[in-house]
C-alpha cells in the first residue's frame, strides 16, 4: 500500500510541475513575415521571444533557406529624424524572465535577396541561434495584411513569464 501511494505522490508531483519544465528556456510566440513580393527583393519577421530561463541569452543569429542572406537589424531614428536600418551583429539580448519582441519599426530579422516570392499565406522554416539555447526552429507565415503590433489570435497573447 505504501507503494501505491508513493507511486501516487510521484504522479502528482510530475503532472504538477509538468507545465513549469515545459516552460524552462527561451520559446518564440508568433512569428509572421511580410514582403515586398519579387524574387530577390527583401522581407522581414517579426515576432516575440519569452526567456523562461534564469539567465540572460541573446539571438546571435537567423537562417533559412528562403533568403541568401538573413541578419538581425534595428530600425534606429537618426539626428535629423529620418529612419535608419541598421545590421545588428551582435544579436539581441533576451532578459531572464522577461521578453523580447521583433516588431515593426524596431528590431527585426531582415531577409535579404529572397529566393522565391513569399505569397499571402506561404509559410517557411527559420532558425534562431541563441548563445545559450542554441539553434531553435521556427515556421513563419507570411501575412503581409497583419498590422503593426496586432496579435495572431492563436498566439498566447496572455501568457506572462514566470
């Protein structure tokens, strides 16, 4: 009997603290691209990073097979106001605990010279490399209706970090 109750306190614990390992490091919430349309012009992601972790990571870098290149950039407003946008090779820093959002008209991952046009709809593959986390796969739709800051409704607009 003693077992069946130990066995019993142990499936309790797990499924207990199930949700709260599912949630350690860092994991990508809504990830959506637009683009200007034509084989080898350019596009963007946008798309918000949640470090469950104790510890600061940074996005260090971005792939995918759908651009001959992909950089991490920031839009940046110069002295005389004009928008500037800027290659930023030393990545992002994620806080522990906290977020980072890739939005329009801030720091963003930036597809150059796309390998095919990227249609209303069409969804591909990007990897995020993490000092820490390492390389995370992600698939990005492309809405190029979506306006600035809106949510996917099947994002987990309300999920706060621990």
């Amino acid at each position: 009997m003693r077992i069946l109750s130990t066995l019993a306190a142990i499936a309790a614990a797990t499924l207990l603290c199930g949700p709260t390992l599912a949630h350690d490091g860092v994991h990508i919430e809504n990830p959506y691209a637009r683009s200007t349309g034509a084989i080898g012009s350019s596009g963007a992601v946008f798309l918000v990073i949640l470090n469950h972790g104790a510890a600061d990571d940074r996005l260090i870098d971005a792939t995918s097979d759908i651009a001959v290149r992909v950089e991490l950039h920031r839009h940046k407003h110069s002295a005389d106001g004009v928008m500037q946008m800027l290659h930023v090779p030393e990545g992002f820093v994620v806080p522990a605990k906290a977020t980072h959002a890739l939005a329009r008209g801030g720091d963003h991952v930036m597809l150059l010279g796309l390998t095919r046009p990227l249609a209303q709809g069409d969804a591909f593959d990007l990897t995020l490399v993490f000092e820490k986390e390492g390389a995370v796969v992600v698939t990005v739709v492309v809405d190029n209706d979506r306006k600035a800051g809106a949510m996917d409704p099947s994002a987990h607009a309300s999920h706060a970090t621990p």
